[in-house]
C-alpha cells in the first residue's frame, strides 16, 4: 500500500468513492494553503502526474470524481521549502554526502536545495562537484538536489569562518574550471566582487547561467556598483561577512553618514538577497530582519539555514570539509569556530521560519513566501518551483497549528509522512 493509499480519507471520499487507480488525481482539501502571497481557508490543490493542476478556494474548485482525497483540515498547505545556502544535515556534508542530506533535510520540509560548497582546496572542491553532480535530482526519499552553490573560493578572506588561504583570486581561467567542471548543475555563486579578476569571473558566471551573489566582501560602492553592472542580482547572507562602513571618528566626522554594502543591497531594487535567522538572533538583529523585510519585500528575502553537517545532531564538535571544527552548543541553534566565532546553523528550514516569524511578528504568508518563492526566483525556478500554481512541480510541505512538518509530497508523492496512517 503507497502513502497516499495509507492516509486516513475524508467522509467526501467515501461518499464519492475515488479510483483506487495509483494514478488518479490527488486532491488536497480543507487545509489553509498558500496561492500567492495570500492564506486561503478550505482550500483545494489538485494533483495530476506530479504537477499542480489547480490551487484555489473550495468553492472554486472541481474535485474529480476519480481523486484520492488527503484530508488537511487544521494544516497549513505550503511550497516545499527552498534552502539556496545549506553546507550539511544530519551528519552528511555538501562535499561529500549530498543525498544523505537529501534524506535528512525533507523531515523539516524541504523539498529543494542546493547542497553549498565552502572554500577548499582547489582539486578537493573539482573533486566535491563530480560528486555531487553524480546525485543531482531526485534522491528517493529524501528533497531533490537542484545544483550547486559555491559559497567561494573567490570571497574576500578577511570576512567569514572560511579558511582565509583557500579564498583565491578569480582568475577566469579558474572560474571555468569550475564552470566547466559543475555543467549544468551551477546555480548560485558566491563571490566578493572587490577581487582582482572578479568582474570577468562574474560574467562568466553568468554566461553559465548561474545567479551571482555578492557575500563575504567589504566592496565600496563603486565596486559593489560595478559588480552589479557585470551580473551580480543577489547578496549571500545580508549582514553577515560583510562589514559596515567604519564608523569616522569625532575628529573625522563630517556630519554624513556613509553608505556601504549593507545599505546598498537594502535601497537597491535590483537585488534580492537571504539572511539567517537563528533562535537567539546571534546572527542579525531583529530590527534588521524587520529592516531587510521592509526594504526587499518577501518575495525578494529568502531564508536560509547555512546549516552545517551537525545540523540534527547532538551537540558537540564536527568537523567542516576543510577539516575546520564547528561547535554547538544547547540554547542555540548556530554553529561556532573553536574562537567563539559564528559559523552559519544548525537550523532546519522550518526552525528558520519559526524563528523569524518570532523576531519579527510577521505574517505567516510572508515568512512563508520568504521560504519559497523568494529562493525560487532567486536561482531562477520560479517558473516550475516555489508556489502552488498550476502547472508547477508539486512539492508540498503540510504544517499543523505549530508549525510541525505532518508530511511532504514531493513531485506528487508523499515522500515524508512521520504520523503514517493516523495523518488526517
Ligand atoms: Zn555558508
């Protein structure tokens, strides 16, 4: 018997008795779903070959005679969640292990991600990307690996818990290399646009089609703007690794306050970004995740975890895939350096969206839009992933009243569903 097949049915299924034909449509009804940015009560999301054929309110929708009903009353019905900047989970790495993280980050409601490579030792990270192209898609039971993200080599060593001489300067002939060697599965680059070379290596980025991200920099605002003009549309974790102006002294300050990156993502349209929200907001403030939501808009912030291989794990020390140790600790869900200094999370997707929605007090739309459409146009998927809408890959993720993942449905399959046959 499949998953579906096990779910408890409705009192309408048995009244309409639906085709026990494994394909038959799948009807999604009386949960609170997300279409759009908006929470519809005692909606219907229909099901068909893995795609979403409809997403609207019940008294919209035509529910086929044939279709196996999954009954979601008091669940919230949302996209998959999209995670663009994750390292590990449950003791698997992004270097090594892609499809064990596949298998562990869908129980917090994942769907897609893009497994994110530090900086490393330049064959050791040709070596991590023939690898995990080898699992690129669909993983069973587990979230589908959409690519790749190269959290570097090509960042500014002064800022981020990466080994600072593996952080190189981009020399085109380097950028292809990797461009080369991920083919078709390079989605997101992470780069510091200040560095010799970077402007060429941003462009063939692009050419690549991958999005490119400005992080793990200190640019100025002519570089920042020459970035932007070469390729740049999104920023990698705002305000992390990326410095503020200093502050001038008494003696120097001449009444105007300068501008640097932070504030330049912030006022400029053109560019979406992630940031991190940790239980203890160690990593941003609240009154700056309130700032960057008010100033992107949801659909242009995503959340990420930049969790680390000891997500899920008990606390203690694990080692990163440049043989750096990380350190967690009770009480919070990041990950620390030996020196005390933050290390991306330990955070699940749905530990993130719990956590901003308590720093900040915003809608539950909103923060939900934050963990699929807004990564889902950052890496451009928008057009098949990261909203119920017909015609879209169905990934699914259903929430009870607490937030709790009850199950997820990828590409029409129920691939995670802890409660079994009592789910309903
Ligand atoms: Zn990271």
């Amino acid at each position: 018997m499949n998953d579906e097949a096990r779910m408890k049915t409705s009192s309408s299924q048995t009244k309409d008795r639906p085709s026990k034909n494994p394909d038959a449509p799948i009807a999604i009804v009386h949960g609170t779903a997300l279409i759009g940015r908006q929470l519809v009560s005692d909606a219907v999301i229909l099901v068909r070959n893995g795609k979403i054929e409809a997403a609207e309110a019940a008294k919209e929708a035509a529910i086929p005679r044939e279709a196996r009903r999954i009954d979601a009353t008091d669940c919230f019905v949302a996209p998959g969640f999209i995670d663009i900047h994750i390292h590990g989970s449950g003791g698997c790495r992004a270097e090594d292990d892609a499809a064990g993280m596949a298998r562990h980050v869908i129980r917090s409601g994942t769907t897609w991600f893009l497994p994110t490579f530090i900086s490393n030792e330049f064959g050791r990270m040709l070596a991590a990307i023939d690898r995990v192209r080898a699992c690129v898609g669909r993983v069973k039971g587990g979230a589908v690996i959409g690519g790749i993200h190269l959290e570097g080599p090509f960042l500014n060593p002064k800022y981020g818990a990466q080994r600072p001489e593996t952080n190189v300067e981009p020399e085109l002939q380097l950028a292809r290399q990797l461009i080369e060697c991920c083919g078709d599965c390079l989605r997101l680059v992470t780069i510091a646009p200040e560095r010799c070379g970077a402007l060429d290596a941003i462009r063939a980025f692009r050419a690549a089609e991958a999005t490119v991200s400005i992080g793990h920099s200190d640019a100025t605002e002519s570089e920042y703007l020459a970035g932007r003009a070469a390729g740049i549309t999104h920023a990698t974790h705002l305000f992390n690794a990326m410095p503020p102006r200093s502050w001038p002294t008494i003696q120097t300050y001449a009444g105007v306050k300068t501008a640097g990156i932070e504030e330049l993502i912030l006022a400029d349209d053109g560019i979406s970004a992630d940031i991190l929200s940790d239980a203890t907001a160690a990593h941003v403030h609240p009154s700056l995740l309130k700032a960057a939501l008010k100033c992107k808009g949801a659909a242009k912030l995503s959340l990420i975890t930049d969790a680390m291989v000891s997500a899920g794990l008990p606390c203690g020390e694990h080692k990163m895939a440049d043989g750096q140790s990380v350190f967690t600790t009770p009480n919070e869900d990041v990950a620390r350096l030996t020196s005390g200094g933050l290390c991306g999370s330990v955070m699940t997707m749905s530990g993130a969206l719990r956590n901003f929605l308590k720093h900040t007090g915003a809608p539950l739309e909103v923060a939900l839009t934050m963990t699929s459409e807004a990564p889902a146009r950052a890496v451009n998927v928008f057009e098949r992933k990261g909203s119920l809408a017909s015609g879209k890959d169905a990934d699914l993720v259903l929430l009870d009243r607490d937030l709790n993942v009850r199950s997820v449905m990828i590409a029409g399959r129920i691939e995670f569903n802890p409660q079994g046959s009592d789910f309903g």
